[in-house]
C-alpha cells in the first residue's frame, strides 16, 4: 500500500482515488465485503471495479460528476431534502 501524497515526482497524479482505495482493499477481494468512501474517493469507476470483485459500496457523489443520471439531479421531481438511494446487484 502506498501512502497517500497528493503529488508524485511533484506532477498531481491523476485518478488518485481509485489507486487509494484498490490499494486499501486489495486484501478482501471477492470475500463480500463493503466499502464506504467519500466523494474525494469516489467515481462510479471505482464501484464498477468494486462490483465486479464481490465487494458492496456506499458512498457520496458531488452533483458535478457527469456520470450521474440527470434524475438524481433534478430536485423539481422530490420533496425538498430527501435523498435518493439507488442499488445495483
């Protein structure tokens, strides 16, 4: 596992995240677990790979993501606060 810096030979190193969280996990591949992260480390990259290892995920999206279904960003559909849960298997 490798410590996270922010930075690698002084170059910002791209998709951070996803390395962060493989690494982190690697251990407890197709055992079922579940992983839950924050929006800094999450993409639905991320949770495909997750998936496809056996692993659950629970985790936080910033609305800025474009990978996000307009419905989930469309607040004129649903009462003011109320969250939206979606579940793939």
């Amino acid at each position: 596992m490798q410590v996270y810096t922010g930075k690698s030979d002084g170059v910002r190193e791209k998709k951070q995240g996803l390395r962060v969280v493989k690494g982190m996990v690697c251990h407890v591949y197709g055992i079922r677990r579940g992983v839950a992260a924050d929006n800094f480390f999450t993409n639905c990259e991320l949770a495909n790979f997750l998936l496809t290892q056996n692993m659950r995920v629970v985790d936080i999206l910033r609305k800025n993501k474009p990978e996000i279904p307009a419905l989930y960003l469309s607040g004129k559909q649903r009462d003011g606060h109320s969250p939206i849960f979606d579940f793939y298997q």
